[in-house]
C-alpha cells in the first residue's frame, strides 16, 4: 500500500473507485469574471488578474476547442480513457443563464467525459443554474461537481482578504447543492494571514459537518500584482513557516471525516506568476515531509473525527 493512502483518503483513489480507472481533469477558462470585481473592486486580496486558471488556455478559444486540444496531449501523454470539464477560472456561474446552458452544453459533447465541474462561489449558487446542470446531467449521463471556494470559516479574516461573502452563503449554497445531489468539492486556505490553528481545525469539522465529498487545500501562494502582494512586499503580512503549515495541515487532516476525499494538498503556481509560493519548494518535496512528520505522529485523516452525532452523550455512564 502507498504510503499516502494509509494517511489520508486521496482524490485519485476516490476517482478511480468511482470510475475504475484513472481520470484526469481537462481544464477550461470562459471569458466570465466574478461579482467580486465590479464596481471598481479588486476583487478578493489573493486573486491575480488572471484568476487562479495558470494551466488553462485563453477564454478567447472555443469551450469544444480547449477540451479537444487539451483531451489529446493528455490521452497521448498518460494514456487516459477518462475525463472531467472542469469549468476552473474565475466565477463560472456569473452569466446569464442561457449563457451558462450553452457552455456547459458545449463541453458535455466532448468523447470519453465522464463529469462536468463547475467552480464558482458560495454567493452564485441558484436554483436555476442547478437546474440546467440537471438537465444536461440527464441529457448526457455525466456527473456534476460543484467546487465552492470557502477558504475559512473565519468570517473576520474572510473580511480581512475582501473575500466578499461569509459563512451563511456558504451554508446555503451547499444545502441547494445537496438537494440536487451533486457532487461538492469545497475548497480551503489553511494558512490565511489571520488564521490561526484553532481556525484551521473548525474549518476541518464545519466542512466534514456539512458532508462535503471532496475537499481541495491550498498552501497560501502570492500572486504578482495583488493586494495580497502590497501587503506581503510592505511587511503589513506574512506567511506562517514551513513548519507550522504542515502542523496545520495535519490537524486539518485529523479533524476532517475520513470519507472525504482530500484532491490537494499544496497549490501549485507558475513561479513567474507568484512572488511567493510553497517556501521556494517543490509540492512533492512538502509532500514527502509532511508524510514523515505524519509518520513519526501516528497521525492519519480522521484520526480526532469523534466529534458529531451527539459526543457529548457518549460521556453517560452506560451510553
């Protein structure tokens, strides 16, 4: 057994269980922004003005042409049968909702998908774009997956990065997803400049309480030419150690259901687009030192998930 799969549950196990192979994601950026960026806003303090899509080609390529382009070098590349559109750049629900059906619909024609994924913000989830991802899910027998950016449920520090919306969207949005019984992929920063440990394990359990399917974590990167850049080039921020973003990435994994699958562990940037990003390390180098440090704590995902379903009762003697 691989030494990741007895620490925590990876996303590619889940993939491959649920398909019976190996999938691979194809993504694709549309020409859409977010509402965080109107009226002259900047949007959030860690966004660049690319968004976070670094691997995607330009929104100026037709949705079947970016698929097809990128379908090809991968199928070639790695000998993959199986693909995921993932809708990755910006807010992909801030269109019109004729506009969404049709890019959407555009994708679900490419061969050999298996889901569409759509990433987006708690604060653009509406019955209606539920509804169209139905129909096209029936229509063409795919898989839906929402990815939702929570990052924290510290709604101060949420404030604090001009993330613009807080814990209650969150809330509502997963509770319309789930009616729909989509896929949920939440996705987390858990080591944002005021968050602290205590943050980072309540993040764990609300997402776990919430019973998201897949949870993505990203180490903090900073973009070139973001406020989050002004303010780490000032000295007004700083970024936690090596050190202790690996403790807190532990005690997340700890505290988080092991039934969720963990599709990241580190963000991975282009190092000409970041000014700082993962301590001047490779993720896989992070990665073998957080599985040592795992290691030598006996520590696995799940292991302090005794949290729920009433714990508290289980203090009565004879319970």
């Amino acid at each position: 057994m691989k030494n990741d799969q007895r620490l925590y549950y990876a996303y590619s196990d889940y993939l491959k269980s649920k398909y019976g192979e190996k999938v691979y994601k194809l993504p694709v950026n549309l020409p859409v922004s977010c509402p965080n960026r109107t009226d002259g806003n900047r949007g959030c303090s860690f966004c660049a003005g690319c968004g976070t899509g670094f691997e995607a080609m330009d929104a100026s390529v037709s949705v079947k042409e970016q698929l097809e382009q990128t379908r090809q070098y991968i199928e070639s590349r790695y000998h993959a049968h199986k693909f995921i559109a993932y809708f990755q750049n910006y807010t992909n629900t801030f269109l019109p909702v004729p506009d969404f059906r049709y890019y959407v619909e555009e994708a679900s024609k490419v061969p050999d998908l298996v889901a569409v994924s759509v990433s987006t913000r708690p604060d653009c989830i509406r019955r209606e774009y539920m509804e169209v991802l139905k129909s096209i899910s029936e229509r063409y027998q795919l898989d839906i997956t929402i990815e939702l950016g929570l990052q924290t449920v510290n709604y101060r520090t949420l404030a604090s990065i001009n993330r613009g919306h807080g814990i209650a969207e969150y809330i509502d949005a997963v509770l319309l997803i789930r009616e729909y019984g989509f896929e949920l992929c939440t996705h987390v920063i858990v080591n944002l400049p005021g968050d602290d440990m205590t943050d980072c394990i309540e993040t764990a359990r609300v997402v776990s309480a919430l019973r998201t399917d897949v949870v993505k974590i990203h180490s903090l990167y900073i973009a070139k030419n973001t406020r989050l850049c002004e303010e780490f080039e000032s000295g007004t921020i700083s970024v936690c150690s090596k050190e202790e973003y690996i403790r807190r990435l532990v005690a997340f994994l700890e505290n988080l259901s092991p039934d969720i699958a963990v599709e990241r562990l580190f963000s991975r940037v282009p190092e000409k687009d970041a000014v700082f990003s993962n301590w001047g390390k490779s993720w896989w180098a992070l990665r073998d030192e957080l599985f040592a440090y795992m290691d030598s704590k006996k520590s696995y995902q799940g292991k302090k998930f005794h949290y729920l379903g009433g714990a508290a009762l289980d203090k009565i003697q004879g319970a």
